[in-house]
C-alpha cells in the first residue's frame, strides 16, 4: 500500500515511489497526482497491467519400471506467460510411453502456477508364432520391464535356433511378434544288402521333411524284394507293411521321408531277398571213350531255385550204363553250380554158330568197339 499524502493547500507535492504487485508492471495513476496539493485534496488509483513474463512450471513425469504407480520427473520445463492469461502447455510424446490429455491452466500472478503431465508406459503384448511347434502363451507388461523368457516350444522332427527378432531383455516400445525359426533334425542312413549291390553312391544322411531317394540293390541270382526298415523311432517293419512312414516304393527305387524325427539318430535298411526259380546250372554227362582213353562230354543246362537242391537226372545212352550214383549239389546264385554224371560203355558178347564149320571163339568187348573175324570154313562148302 501506499500512504496517504497530507499537506497544505498549494504546497508542492512529492510523489510517492511507484507501488509493486507481483505479476503486474505499474503504468501511473489516475487521475495523476498533481505538483501542487488542490484546495479540495483528491483520490488516486493505481493503473496496472499484466506482467507478461510471468513464469510458470510443466512437469513431464514417466511412469517408473517398478510397476506400483509411481513416477519421476523426466523432464521440467518453465516458461513465462502473461499473468491471468490462460496457458496450455504442449504435451510431449516419448517411445514407449502413452501421452496424457493436454490441460489448460490460468497464469498466477505471483508465478506459481503449475502444471503436472503424467505419462503412463504403454501395455506392450509379445506374440509368439511358433511356426508348427508347441504353442507359446502370449507375454503382457509394460515397456521397459523386464520379460520372462518365453517357454520352450518342440516341434517334431526339428530343433529350435532361435526367436527371429531376437527376443530383448526388456518389453519393446510397441506390440512385436516373434516367430520361431527350426532347424530339421537329420539322421543317417545304413544299408545291409546280404551280398547285393548298389549301382552307384547312395545317400547316407536324410533330413527331415525332405524325401530321400534311394536305388534298389541287385544280387545274382536273387529278386529285390523290399526292405526291413529299423531304427524308425524305435520300431521294427518290414517293407510293404509300414503304414505311417511316408515311403513309395517303386521298380528301381524307394522314395521316403521321416523315417525317424530323431536327431542324429540311424535308420537302417537291410535288403530283404528272394531266390530266383530260374537260376540255372549246368549237368556234365561223361561218356567213356573206348578203351578208357577219356570221356565224351555232353552238357545239359537246366534250372532251378537259388541256394536249393540240384536235380539232376542221368539220361539213357544206348550201349551206355550210368556209373555210380548222381551225386546233387546246392545252385549257386551265380548260375557256376556243375553236377558230374558218368557213364560207362556196355560190354557186349557175340558168339558163332558155324553150322557144322570149324569153330570160331565168341569175342567179348565194349560197345561200339571194332571186331574182326575169320571166315570159318566146312570141308565139302564155301563159305
């Protein structure tokens, strides 16, 4: 306030020092206070006007990672506007944060005005798309707290590699996906042929979900017939009665895949074989020469089943008997089986009736052997 003046009529008049208001500039008074005291004195009123750098304060405030609702100042900012003016600060926007309603405030004079802006961080969802495995539940929090790892997820067949993007320690400033990314298991292939063979190289490691090309193998005097497949996750089939394997099984090769889901584990195919009916073998019929100088030989080829009995007969050859018995063999798969049958030449006697001639001795030899004989002779007749 400011004190009154009082003085004599027609005195000078000293003015008073200019009165202070916070938040506003003083601009005189009305009426202005004249140099000389008047006859009738008089009133006069302070004239103001609005300080315009009146200051005021903003408080951006973050919501803290503790998760029971308090918050810490991020950032203060003050600024000056004209007193009794009305003011709306400018709200912020932060990564990860949600930004609070814009508020409108009226301008203190005496500088106090405030205004508090809370930023609450966001509700992120972490999805995970485990691509053919086992589900993974969803995680809930908020931006900047920290994540509890993912469950492991299984995928049959395969191995997990990793989350692609890789998963943050901490909640991201916005929702993310994260898909799984596997490896297929691959396991090796073994091949027991029993004596066969394959062509050319066969594939040793087959992979997951992929098909496996394999050529059937041969074997002298054997039919392919299929494979005894073991090692399919611990189970045992033979070939042409596996159901859940996911084979073809063709003329020349067998096409399959996911045989077993173990990884690194083995899978074995070991040939399963059937005689042949046609193998052949060859019979040797020996027909002794005359005078034991050797045989004749006259070959005969038959056939019959792979890895059985020989049957081999001996033939009837006139003036031939067979000598011993046919002694039989097993066929060899490579056609080399070989019997031996003997034959020796029939002896044979001729006699003479000379009718009343000289006497002429029989003669006994061998089949097909040549003979000569005197013409026999009778007194009193030609011969």
């Amino acid at each position: 306030p400011v004190d009154s003046i009082t003085q004599g009529y027609d005195t000078e008049i000293v003015e008073p020092a200019d009165p202070t208001r916070t938040g506003y500039d003083f601009k005189g008074w009305s009426p202005r206070i004249p140099a000389r005291m008047p006859l009738s004195g008089g009133h006069n009123v302070s004239q103001w006007t609005p300080n315009g750098k009146t200051p005021y304060i903003v408080y951006h405030k973050q919501e803290t990672t503790q998760n029971n609702g308090t918050y810490v100042d991020y950032e203060i900012f003050t600024g000056t506007a004209e007193t009794a003016s009305e003011v709306t600060p400018e709200v912020k926007t932060y990564v990860g944060f949600e930004s609070p309603v814009a508020q409108t405030i009226t301008i203190k004079a005496d500088g106090s005005s405030e205004v508090i802006y809370k930023y609450p961080r966001k509700q992120i969802t972490l999805t995970f798309d485990t691509n053919g495995g086992t589900s993974v539940s969803n995680r809930v929090g908020k931006y900047g707290t920290t994540v509890t790892e993912p469950a492991t997820t299984t995928k049959e067949g395969y191995h997990f590699v990793t989350w692609t993007p890789e998963v943050a320690a901490t909640f991201p400033a916005e929702d993310e996906t994260y898909t799984a990314k596997w490896q297929a298991n691959t396991y090796h292939i073994d091949y027991e042929l029993g004596d066969g063979v394959m062509e050319q190289h066969q594939p040793t490691i087959a992979t997951f979900d992929m098909e496996t090309t394999i050529d059937h193998p041969t074997r002298t005097g054997y039919t392919f017939s299929g494979w005894k497949i073991t090692g399919m996750d611990t189970t045992s089939h033979r070939y042409g009665d596996i159901t859940n394997n996911q084979r073809t099984f063709f003329t020349t090769e067998t096409i399959f895949k996911n045989l077993t889901a173990i990884d690194d584990g083995t899978v074995t195919f070991t040939a399963v074989w059937t005689p042949k009916t046609d193998t052949e073998y060859t019979v040797k019929h020996h027909k002794a020469k005359l005078g034991g100088e050797g045989y004749t030989i006259e070959t005969e080829t038959l056939t019959g089943k792979t890895n059985t009995v020989t049957h081999a007969v001996a033939k009837e050859y006139e003036g031939f008997s067979q000598s011993g018995s046919v002694t039989q063999d097993t066929i060899s798969a490579d056609g080399s089986t070989v019997i031996d049958i003997y034959y020796k030449r029939n002896s044979y006697t001729v006699t003479f009736d000379t009718l009343g001639g000289n006497t002429i001795d029989a003669i006994t030899a061998e089949y097909e052997t040549p003979i000569h004989v005197e013409d026999p002779t009778r007194e009193g007749y030609i011969f």
